[in-house]
C-alpha cells in the first residue's frame, strides 16, 4: 500500500522573514536644460521635468531581508534626463520612479519624456509625463522671433507657457511626517530675455531652468517603531512621529528589515 504525503508551508513562505508593511516615497532625479553657446535670439531653451514622484500606502519588507535604495542625481546640462531612484530587494520588491525629461534646445527640439516631461525648445514640442509618477512638459508657444520655450511638467501639475517664459509644473508635498518640503516641481523655460536659468535644488527632483543642472532625488521610508531595526547605511536622517520612525535617504543606501 502506498501513501501519499503533502507539505504544508507557513509563514511568508520561500524562505523570506515576516512581513513588514512600510510606506514609501521614491524620487528621482530632475532633467537638465540646454546649456547654449551664445544669445541669440532663437536660444530659447526649453524647461525640464521633475523626477518621477512615487507613493504608496505601503510595500512588504521581509524581516531579515536587505533592500537597496538608490537615489537618483540630477540630470547635467546639456539635455540630460535625471537618474531614475529605485527600492530593490526580496520579495519581488522592484519599486522605480522615473527621472525627470529634459528641455528641448533652440533649434527647435521638443521636450523629452520622463517621470514629468520636459518642455520644447524654440518652436518644439512637449515631452510626456509617465502615469502615476508626473505630468507632462508644455509645447513652445508665442510668435517669431519672439517664440517662449515650454515650461517642464512636475508631479503636480503639467509645464505652461506665457508670453515671457515657460511656466513651471507644480510639485507636490509628501504625506509622510516629519518631511517637510515640495519635491518634483518643474523647471522653467526661456523667452528671448533669457532670465530664467537656474540649477534644480539638491535632493528636491525638480527640473532645472533652462540652462541648469537638474536637482538630485531622495527616498523616505515609514516604519513601525516596534519593528525599525536600526540597520542601515547610507546615513539617513532618523525621526519619530508617534508609532512611527522615518527615515530619510538623501544618498544611496540599505535598510535590514
């Protein structure tokens, strides 16, 4: 006579440590403008989109288990698009948000795409925005010779443009305590006076103006104090709120769950 055996599992199953429910901000990095060789008037360059702005109510970490969370930097001048952030580890965790497009050139480039898109450039077109993450640049608009590049789309809101400059997408505030802030806000584009060039700020996710550098990203995490292990590196800035430990990564870093 034979006899047939079944295998029960419990727990988290695969090996993995008991799940920790954590919530989440990923940003990265903001697209860069173009940086132009003289003032023309046709150098109107376009602005640049904000990181890729992810949230959620919360993603299983597994107790034992190591996650890696890359910060995204800013895109360089000349037409770069930010570096996307990431939250890699076990349990199929594989979190990514977009880096920000960069702003089209004077001759005419369109807005690339990115977690917000970029604005175009002299006569150009917008760039996309990704779903859930930004929104999208503004097309170029006005008259020649006095055409005003297109504003970059941020995680609030999509690019603008007026008569004298490309209107910024606005960012957006995080719902996690203790993180104070607007993050992923659009850059602004040029008209013929050429005013408006200036650097993303540093771990902001916002686009530059024009010209400029776009801001590098961050990653903020919300932990139940009962289960914050303390095992980090990348030197995260460390709270509480109640219940609560936040961590907020401005570099590249892990947490032991």
């Amino acid at each position: 006579m034979s006899f047939g055996y079944q295998v029960l599992g419990f727990g988290s199953g695969g090996g993995l440590g008991p799940a920790r429910a954590i919530v989440y901000d990923c940003i990265a990095g903001g697209g860069s403008g173009q940086a132009g060789p003289g003032w023309s008037v046709h150098e109107v360059t376009g602005g640049s989109g904000g990181g890729g702005f992810l949230s959620s109510g919360s993603v299983d970490f597994y107790g034992g288990s190591t996650y890696t969370l890359t910060v995204g930097g800013g895109g360089g001048a000349s037409r770069n698009k930010g570096a996307n952030s990431t939250i890699v580890g076990d349990g199929d965790v594989d979190i990514t948000a977009l880096g920000g497009g960069y702003g089209g050139d004077h001759y005419g480039q369109a807005g690339s795409s990115g977690g917000s898109g970029g604005g175009g450039g002299y006569a150009g077109g917008a760039g996309a925005g990704t779903a859930d993450q930004g929104n999208a640049g503004s097309a170029s608009c006005g008259s020649a010779p006095g055409k005003v590049a297109g504003g970059g789309g941020g995680k609030g809101g999509a690019g603008g443009c007026n008569g004298t400059k490309g209107t910024a997408g606005a960012g957006a505030t995080s719902s996690i305590p203790n993180v104070s802030g607007t993050f992923s806000v659009g850059g602004e584009g040029n008209g013929p006076s050429h005013t408006n060039n200036a650097n993303g700020g540093v771990n902001t996710g916002d686009g530059a103006n024009a010209e400029g550098d776009g801001g590098s990203g961050r990653i903020h995490l919300k932990i139940l104090t009962s289960e914050y292990t303390g095992v980090t590196t990348g030197s995260p800035a460390v709270s509480t709120d109640g219940s609560y430990t936040i961590l907020q990564y401005t570099g590249t870093g892990t947490y032991k769950a």
